[in-house]
C-alpha cells in the first residue's frame, strides 16, 4: 500500500503524466463540447452544412444494410435527382444559394428513381445517391472503393460520366480533392489490415481510434484556413475562385468577402427564378478549366474509370 501510494505522488509531481493527463482530458472535453461551434460559428456551420463531401462519412458511417443502387457521378447525377424529387413532391425549382449550396450539394436522395425502380420491380429497393458537384472520375473511384471496404456493397452501380470528369484542370492532383481528402480519415479494420500498412500508417490509424482531437484535425484546419480567407478577403480555394469569377455570381457578404464556405446564407429566402448568367464570363471560366486539354489527365482518369468497371465486375 505504501509502495502505491509513494508511485501515486510521483506520478502526481511528473511533468510528463501530468501533461499527458491533461491531454487525455482535453481530448475528452473537445469531444463532449466541440469547440469549433463557439469559436468559429459562421464558419463551422457552412462547413458542416455546405461541405460537398459531408454526406460521404455519413454513408460510411449508418448502420443498416447497403443500399440496393449506388448513384456515382458528379452534378450531372447530383441535379436531376434533385429536380426530379422536387417534382414528384411538389416543390417548386429554386435557384438561391442556401439552396444550391445546403439543400442540393448534400443531397444524398433519389426519391423518384428508387420509387420507379421499386414500382417497376415490384419490391421496395433502397437508392443512396453519393455524386458530388465537381467529382472527377478518379474521385467516383475513391468513394466506390470506400464503400465496399466498408461492407456496403450495392446489388447495382450506377456511374454517370461526362467529358469534363476527365478533363477539368482545376482537379488535377486527384489526391487533393475534398473527396479523397475526406475519405482518408475513413479507414475500416480490414482496409487497415489488407494494405499492409507502414509504421507511420499505423500510428495515423491508431491516433485517429483513440484521439477524437486528432481524428477531426482537418475540420481545425478547414476552419482556420476560411478564418484566414476571410480576414484577407480571399476565395478559399481554386474552385470557389472560379465560382466568384464565372457565370454563377456568388453574393458578397457585409464584409467584402467572396469565400463560399462562409457565406450565411438562410433557407427564407427562396429564388424561382434563374439568376441571368454571364455568357462570355462562363467561356472564360470554360477555357481555364478544360483548355488546352491535358491529355495526362484524361488517360489518367480513363484508367480509374477502366478500374471502377473492373472492380464493379469483380464485385
């Protein structure tokens, strides 16, 4: 008993435990009371409610059985489910911003086609609809990927391609965008174990099991990065600069800023009609993106696609 009670006051006087006891305290008070709310409110909301990418660890995530029909793809997928939802439920197109950025970039539905497909087969199927606005092809790969590693593999795959999800050079490095980025904080057991993994891969995986702080790293690090923007009046990133600069003029905010993530937009205030767009505008933005075509990227984003089919054959 003394002996214990001589290692307790050691303990209690060593830098080193009371330091890591702080941490672990910490790391639990962040997880009970998540900061990020009180210190960025504007800018957390966006980024929870605006993120293209938001519905994807949700997906993971759900308990439940896979869906029947994977929709992959990106806005040319994402809109018309969408619009077609909006139809059967009598709602009227709008064309604001809360509900361009919230309602139809997080919308993880295909009501209207999972009706169609139950009535036509008749039993009931279960549709999740995983297209984000500016997918690339390498990034439709990723999130297929993922959702088998995580045991939700769907009976049908349904992939919609366009030319510019080969060619868009705004998302040339495919490991940089906001879907792999945050598909690389999901790692299930036995993807872990099946790669192999490195010593650093180990730690990485072992830190985000155990430390909540660590695992949302990336929402601290979103959070400061549009905190900057806003301060120095700055697009957050190359495709919300081409968002300000293109046909689909994005509103300022009181204090000059054009940054996407931030803006406070409020579903109160529908728009039924389209907005004017800027012809010669949308042309500038058009050649940028996709001119002269980079013919890297396309053989790179035709092997993914190559490899989707293969894996969806496999599976």
């Amino acid at each position: 008993m003394r002996a214990f009670s001589h290692a307790l006051s050691r303990l209690s006087t060593s830098a080193s435990a009371l330091t890591l006891l702080f941490l672990l305290i910490f790391d639990a008070a962040s997880s009970a009371f998540n900061p990020l709310p009180v210190l960025f409110p504007h800018i957390y909301r966006d980024l929870k409610g605006m993120s293209m990418v938001a519905k994807l660890p949700e997906f993971l995530n759900a308990p439940g059985s896979p869906p029947d029909v994977l929709m992959l793809g990106s806005s040319m997928i994402l809109f018309p489910a969408v619009r077609c939802d909006d139809a059967i439920a009598g709602r009227k197109d709008r064309y604001d911003p809360w509900y361009f950025n919230i309602h139809i970039l997080g919308y993880s539905r295909a009501d209207y086609l999972q009706n169609l497909l139950s009535k036509e087969l008749h039993r009931q199927l279960s549709v999740a609809n995983l297209g984000i606005a500016a997918a690339m092809v390498s990034d439709s790969y990723a999130i297929f990927q993922k959702t088998l590693s995580f045991g939700k593999k769907p009976r049908v795959l349904v992939l919609a391609v366009a030319p510019r999800d080969f060619l868009d050079r705004d998302h040339r490095q495919a490991e940089k965008t906001a879907t792999f980025q945050i598909l690389a904080d999901f790692t299930s057991f036995s993807e872990f174990l099946t790669e192999k993994p490195r010593f650093e891969d180990t730690v990485d995986f072992l830190a985000k099991a155990t430390s909540h702080l660590y695992k949302i790293k990336d929402q601290y690090r979103a959070c400061l990065v549009s905190q900057t923007a806003d301060i120095l009046d700055r697009p957050i990133n190359l495709y919300s600069a081409a968002r300000a600069m293109g046909a689909c003029r994005i509103p300022k905010r009181q204090s000059g800023t054009r940054n996407l993530q931030s803006i406070t937009w409020t579903p109160d205030k529908p728009l039924f009609e389209r907005p004017p767009s800027d012809p010669s505008a949308a042309l500038q933005v058009y050649r940028r993106q996709y001119l002269p075509v980079d013919s890297t990227l396309f053989e790179k984003q035709a092997s993914c696609l190559r490899q989707i089919l293969s894996l969806a054959n496999r599976e």
